[in-house]
C-alpha cells in the first residue's frame, strides 16, 4: 500500500470538503437559502449505509468482536472529548449584518474546531483504505460531502467579516488538511496488523456513528420542514447500499 498515496486522499477529502464549501459561501453568503435540509440528511443516510454494511462487518471479520467494540467506544469517545475540548457549532440559523473583527474571529475558531475533528475522521479513511481501496475512496467521498456544510459554516462569518473571498476559501481549505495526516496514521495502522486493523475499522464506525447521531440527523431535522430531512436519510441509505453492494 503506497502511504503517500493515502495521505492524498486524505488531503483530498478534507481540502475539497471544507474549501468547496468556503468556495460556495463566499460567493453567495448574502442570504442565499441553501437546500441544507435534505443535503444532510442525505449525508447521513450514505454514512450510516457504511457503518453498517461494511465498517462494523469487516471490522468483525479482521479480528472479532473484542477489538471492533473497544475501535467503536474509541471512535465515539474521541469525538465527544473533541467536541467537549474544541466546539465547533454548525451552521447557525442567525447570520447578523452588522460587520465586526467579532465575525472573523468566529469564522477562525469554528474552522479551528472542524480542523480538530477532520483528524479522526482522517484516521477513518486510512484505516478503511488499508482494509480495501475501494472502502477508503468511498469513505473519503462520503467525508468531503460531509464537511461541505462545515466549510460552509465557517465561511459564512468570514465572508460577513469582509474578508475577501480568496482568503475565505484559503482558511477554509487549510481546516481540511489534518484529515490527510489523519489519513496518513490511520494507513500506518491499518498495515501493522489485522487486530490493529480491526480496531481502527472500527474507531472509523464509531467517529462517523457519532457525526451521523450527534451532527448530521439533529441538523437535517431542525432544517426540514415536513418529512425532507426523513425522506434524504432513506435515500441515503438506499444510494450507500447500492454503492456498496458490489462489495459482498
């Protein structure tokens, strides 16, 4: 397995999730309604296909129950110490006008908070990718749709800051890059042993397990009106399992 190769596509999940968002609000930051509801829902309907369908099942083929559980409570716990250490809010329905540094600052701390968070999800992909190329790149793909809202998100204060929007898709991309050294890790693990293997497949479950009940879902939810966000989780599972079927 070529790590550099892994980096890459860490780099590449992260970098194009965070900065395609910052690219799509700083171009239409002045109140342009985006069809987030469904988005996420969506989002998540594809995530929970992966957990399910492939993480956890291979995980428990690489090296049984003991180690995918332990992977799994890691994977969750991990994220709630990042989320209790470095909040990072998403998308929040009040975008004041009045231009403040204040906004600035916000965009920079939310994009601090997505940084920390990009890592294990990193991990995520490189352990998946050391399983089966094919899993990586669809969880990699997965990944960088999810982080388009979270770019989106800290563009929005950035862009009301007046930054111009060259440095808003600049701060944006650069909250993207720990997922490549995420990826980086999570590849190295992955090689040394099946047990390790097992483990990290299953710390990728548990980091997207809490994305998917802690972020994605709550997010749709709130956002839908009438059964859109319900309707975007099904089709997103739906669309995971067909991707992935071709698998077993």
């Amino acid at each position: 397995m070529n790590i550099m190769y892994v980096l890459l596509l860490g780099l590449a999940a992260g970098v194009l999730g965070t900065g395609g968002g910052g690219l799509i609000a700083a171009f239409t930051h002045r109140r342009v309604k985006l069809p987030l509801s469904g988005f996420l829902g969506l989002s998540a309907g594809v995530m929970l296909a992966v957990v399910f369908h492939e993480l956890i099942p291979e995980a428990l083929e690489d090296g049984g129950l003991a180690p995918s559980i332990i992977g799994l409570i890691s994977g969750v716990l991990i994220m709630i110490v990042m989320d209790y250490l470095v909040p990072h809010e998403h998308l929040s329905n009040n975008s004041r006008e009045k231009v403040q540094p204040t906004f600035v600052r916000a965009g920079l701390l939310l994009g601090l908070g997505i940084a920390f968070h990009n890592f294990p999800e990193g991990i995520a992909i490189g352990t998946s990718y050391a399983h089966d190329p094919e899993l990586g790149y669809a969880i990699a793909v997965v990944l960088a749709l999810h982080n388009l809202p979270e770019g989106i998100a800290m563009a929005i204060p950035l862009s009301a800051g007046h930054l111009p929007p060259w440095k808003v898709v600049l701060y944006t991309m650069l909250a993207g890059v720990p997922m490549g050294i995420g990826a980086l890790i999570g590849g190295w693990i992955g090689v040394i042993s099946p047990l390790l293997l097992s483990v990290g497949l299953g710390f990728a479950a548990g980091a997207m397990l809490y994305i998917i009940c802690h972020e994605l879902v709550p997010g749709a939810q709130r956002r839908s009106r009438g059964y859109g966000a319900t309707l975007g989780i099904v089709i997103g599972v739906i669309i995971g399992v067909i991707l992935l079927g071709h698998h077993h």
